[in-house]
C-alpha cells in the first residue's frame, strides 16, 4: 500500500513519523514549498527523518499513491482539489484533512466522485507531536469504511461519523465555538481578575462551581436556568462591561455574552416555560427553532 500526501507541513510530518514505525514503508509527498529559499530546507529535513520521498511535482504523487492525504490550508483545499482532479489514481480514496467548512468538504467530495475516487472528510482532533499518527479522526463521506479498514492495520483512531462529506468537519467547526471561544473568555475574566487583585477569589469560586458536577450536568444547569433568567443575566453584564471600561480593559467577550442573552431573551421562553426551568438543554434549542419557524410562516 502507498499513501501520499499533498502539503508536507507538520500534520503529514508527524503522521508520517508514526506511520513508518508502524511498518508502512511507501509514503510519498510533494509540498509546494520544497523548493522555497526560507521553508525549503525545513520539508527536506522532515521527510529524511520521516524517511518520505518528495516529489517535484503532485502528480509524481497522486497517481502512483492508493491513499492520497490533502493537508494544506482550507482557503486552498478546493483549489488544490481542482488541479488534482484529473490525474487521480483510479480505486484510490482522497482524504481531506484540512479545516475546510463543511460546505466545501461537500463540494470537494461532488468532483472527486465524478471520477469514481472514494472521498474521506477528515477531521483531527488532537495536537498532531503528541499523537502522531494515532490522532483521533473524525470521518465522513463515501470513502471512509474502505479508509478505516486499510489504516487500521497501522493502528490510527479513526472514527466513522457518517457517508456524508461535510459532517466530520462540522462536529470539529462546532466544537471549535466552545473550545476557542472558552480561553478568549478566560482571559478576559483573568485580566479583569488581576486588574482588582482578586484573582484568587474569582478562580476559587468558579472552580467550586465547575467542578461541583460533570461537564454535561453543568452545560445542561447554565443552559436551562439561562433560558429563563436571558434578559436579567444580560442587563446584570452590563454592570461588568461598565467596570471594566473604567479600568480601560478590553470587554469584547463580556459585551458579545450580553448581546447573545438579549437575543436568548427575545425568544420568551420564559413565558413558554410558564417560569419553570425545562429540564434538558434540548427543549431550550428546540423551542428557538420553533420560535424561529414560526417568525418565518409569519
């Protein structure tokens, strides 16, 4: 079995690393940048120690290869789709790994299977130097059975979403709210926190109340109680916002909570709920989109 691999950055590097010490012996690459004066000499150095051969051109690649892993940016993975298209080996599986929406994941999936050739949307859900090639990955799309079955004899942690392109990538995008967003948040509680010197205080108490219960325990509290209490919770950040203007802080994420709870607020769910908490998270989204649909018949 040959894989290959279309931009030779550090995600196929360390893919690589692992592959080869899992016995894969014929790994090919070709990254655009080989030949360039500042990263040129860095993409040679990896493929040595990744014992890789570069080629000089992506076809050298994409037709010699039975598994072709795209790992290049996701402004560029459509494109690079586009001039690979025709030279792809018959009864080979495209694996698209870039951070790429779930939109383009499906219109890259639409060409490739207007050649026959299996599409995997891949999705990476770890740091690439710690896991290498055991990464866990989230896949979608046509080509992903076939994909898992073949690495997995070279034990990689792939796990099967759906036959739809787009849906791996949409759980990572999705994710990426909360897992992005929560550090912004963070830094903007800390500065404050430092600012006041009560740094200590503030992380006592919201770690008592984080680790009072389990992660879904708490989502499912902060959701519900919210959807009743939206617009007193969003007048009371406004008092945060005040604060941490006059201490010339960056309020953005403080200002964007209290803009989401007015719009949470503007549902009135509270009324719906007759001033009772729901029980689950799920009835609070729910009652928006029927709130939503019912806006549209309108």
């Amino acid at each position: 079995m040959k894989l290959g691999f279309i931009g030779f950055g550090e995600a196929a590097f360390e893919m690589s690393m692992g592959l080869k010490k899992e016995g894969l012996k014929n790994i090919l690459a070709f990254d655009p940048l080989w030949s360039d004066s500042k990263f040129g000499q860095l993409i040679q150095e990896r493929a040595n120690k990744a014992e890789v051969i570069l080629k000089e051109i992506p076809n050298d690649v994409v037709n010699m290869v039975d598994i072709l892993i795209v790992a290049v940016p996701a402004d560029k993975a459509l494109t690079v789709s586009q001039s690979l298209f025709s030279n792809l080996k018959m009864g080979s599986i495209y694996v698209d790994v870039s951070a790429s929406t779930p939109d383009v994941k499906a219109k890259i999936s639409q060409n490739i299977n207007e050649r026959n050739i299996a599409f995997v949307d891949g999705a990476m859900m770890g740091p690439l130097p710690v896991y290498k090639h055991k990464v866990p990955i989230l896949a979608s799309g046509n080509g992903t059975d076939k994909f898992i079955d073949i690495m997995s004899v070279y034990n990689m942690s792939i796990s099967k979403v759906s036959d739809t392109a787009g849906e791996a990538s949409a759980v990572k995008l999705i994710r990426s709210i909360f897992m992005k967003g929560l550090p912004a948040l963070l830094v903007e509680m800390l500065e404050a926190a430092r600012k006041f010197n009560v740094e200590e205080l503030v992380i006592k108490s919201v770690s008592e109340t984080m680790n009072s219960k389990t992660f879904e325990e708490t989502m499912n509290r902060l959701v519900t109680g919210t959807s009743i209490h939206a617009l007193r919770r969003s007048v009371e950040l406004e008092g945060t916002i005040k604060m941490l203007e006059a201490s010339n802080l960056n309020h953005l994420m403080s200002k964007s909570a209290s803009e989401k709870l007015q719009i949470l607020g503007e549902f009135n769910l509270k009324d719906k709920f007759e001033g009772k908490t729901p029980n689950s998270w799920l009835q609070v989204i729910d009652a928006m989109e029927e709130n939503k649909q019912g806006e549209f018949l309108k």
